[in-house]
C-alpha cells in the first residue's frame, strides 16, 4: 500500500486585504473611538474625551492617496496613527477606572477588540523603534487576530494568509494530520503520519511518496528502520556513473509522479469546494469548514466504489419513503462522481 503525504498551501482569506501597518494603525484606531463612543454612552458621560479623530482620519487619508510613499512620510504617518491610538487607550482606561467596582461595561466581543488593539499597538511600537517590520506572532486583522502571515515566496503571492494543512492521501482517501494557524514545518510530521497508517491498517505502507522538504535524515533512518520505500534522491553527489534498468526508471518515475495526486486532491477542494475561499471569522470555524470539506471529497471518492445497481437500489428505497414517483432508469445510465 501507498501512503502520500503533502501540505496545503494557506488559505487566502478574501476578508483579509493584505495589511499595512498604517491601515492597521487607522481601523485600530476606528475601532477605540467607537470603543469610546460606547462607553459614554453607557456611562452617560457628558464631557467625551477629546480624540482628534476628524484631524486623524484626513491625515491618513492624505497619505493613503497619495501613489508613491516617501519612507520618511510613511514613518511620521505610523508615528501619528501611533499617538492617537495610546490616547484613546489610554482615556477608555480612564473611564473604566471610574466604575470602580462595578463590572468592566464591554462585552464580550467588545472586550476582545479592546484586548487586540492593545497588543497591536505593542507590536507597531516595538516594530517602530526598531524599524523594523517583523514581530513574533503578528497581527495581521484585529477581526480575525489569529491569523498569522506566512512567507511561501510563490511569484503570485509571497505571503500568504491563513491555516496551515498538512494532508495525507490513501487510496484517493485524504485525513488531515495537521492543522495550525501558524507557520511549521511539514518534514516534522511523516513519522506521526506512518504511526497513523500502521494504527489504522495494522502494518506499515510499502511506500512513502513525499515531498523533498519530508526526506531529512531523521525521517530517512526512520523509514530505513521499518523497511519503508519512500521516492526521492539519495543523500550526496550522485554518482558518475548509475546504471539502471529502464523497468527501473520507469518506475521511479511513475511513482514519484503519483505524488502529484496529493496536490490534485488540494487543487479539487479549491476549485471545486471553495478551500481558498474560507470566509469564517472564529479559527475553529474555520478549521470546521476545512475539515468538512475534505470529508465531502472523501464521500465522493467513496461513492465511485459503490456500484451503480446498488446506489441505483438505494435511491429507489429512499424515494418510496417520501412518497416520491420514480421512473424507470435507463439501462445506458451511468453514475459519475
């Protein structure tokens, strides 16, 4: 048996315009007024703390518009965006200390925002006096702060956004071996991964088609260990001189070819099922609609084992439950999933 293992690509999340620090300063900075707003409302608070936002929203929007951004206008416009936010924190703090001993008057998903736009503001501040743009565990979307960037260094997108899936493919079967919203590295998953195939077969597969980035050292002893064939080179300078059959040849060929499959079966959830265009908010959420995804490519993969007079059979029984009337099935008929 043939065990195929491959990572997806991240998903890109078109509720999620590629960020800016400056765009992300300016919706954090939205988003405290509105904070704000809410708690003098609650509060009845008559004097509202002065926040600047008319004087904030056109300088950012005289810098946003403008098509080339010089590095030293850019940087005095994050510096601004900078202040502004620390003001508005800092009087939502002021007036929740007022209540006392009263109960904090956000609510949850207030609470939440409030949380996120502090811990952006750290990371802007701590990337600013640095100059620098890279920061542990970066927020990318204050609506969406687990979602984390990740270099791919494609020519269509060298940051991607989004979870992280790592695949294995049996028998046109895909289960998902791991799942995060942050950047791994798949090479560290293959030995779980054929700990998973002997649990689930009761032996270990007679091949392993990967990937180069899974054949490290480690892994390599590994499968050397259990007897385990696995596609790709050898470790070293090839040698000068290889004599090989061309049975041989062939073979190696087809069988890293059928590698390939893993990336149909990504491809297929993308084109077909939407994979790229996952547009829940909450990770788990997301990790849902993922994980059903597969499962309705699996039920397809498995209807193409189910003979046609028997599915045919079925959906008679089916019918006549509900009342329905069938017509006869033509004998030419064919079922194609």
């Amino acid at each position: 048996m043939k065990l195929k293992a491959g990572v997806k690509p991240e998903e890109i999340d078109p509720a999620i315009k590629y960020p800016t620090d400056l765009d992300l300063l300016n919706e954090s900075r939205q988003k405290a007024e509105e904070l704000i707003d809410e708690l003098c409302l609650k509060l009845d608070v008559k004097d509202k703390p002065r926040t600047y936002r008319r004087v904030a929203r056109k300088e950012f929007l005289n810098v946003s518009k403008m098509k080339r951004k010089p590095a030293n206008v850019l940087r005095k416009a994050i510096r601004k965006k900078i202040n502004y936010l620390k003001r508005d924190i800092r009087n939502i703090n002021k007036m929740q200390n007022t209540t006392k001993d009263k109960p904090i008057p956000f609510d949850r998903r207030q609470l939440k925002y409030f949380f996120v736009i502090q811990h952006l503001l750290a990371q802007q501040e701590t990337m600013y006096r640095k100059k620098s743009h890279q920061v542990e565990d970066r927020i990318v979307s204050i609506h969406q702060p687990h979602v984390r960037p990740i270099v791919r260094g494609k020519a269509k997108a060298k940051t991607e956004f989004g979870a992280k899936t790592n695949i294995s493919l049996l028998d046109g079967y895909a289960r998902v071996d791991h799942l995060d919203w942050d950047a791994f590295n798949e090479g560290q998953d293959l030995q779980a991964q054929v700990e998973r195939f002997r649990e689930l077969t009761g032996k270990y597969p007679e091949l392993v088609q990967v990937d180069k980035i899974y054949l490290t050292r480690e892994n390599r002893r590994f499968l050397k260990e259990k007897g385990i064939r696995y596609t790709g080179d050898p470790l070293g300078r090839k040698p000068a001189k290889e004599i090989k059959s061309r049975y041989q040849k062939r073979k190696e060929r087809r069988e890293a070819a059928e590698r390939n499959q893993v990336e149909g079966k990504f491809g297929q959830g993308k084109r077909g099922y939407n994979m790229n265009n996952i547009r829940a908010k909450l990770p788990t959420t997301s990790s849902s609609w993922i994980g059903a995804i597969i499962f309705v490519m699996n039920l397809i993969r498995h209807m193409r084992d189910i003979p046609l007079s028997l599915f045919v059979s079925f959906v008679s029984k089916v019918m006549k439950l509900k009342n329905i009337n069938i017509y006869p099935v033509k004998a030419q008929m064919k079922f194609c999933a």
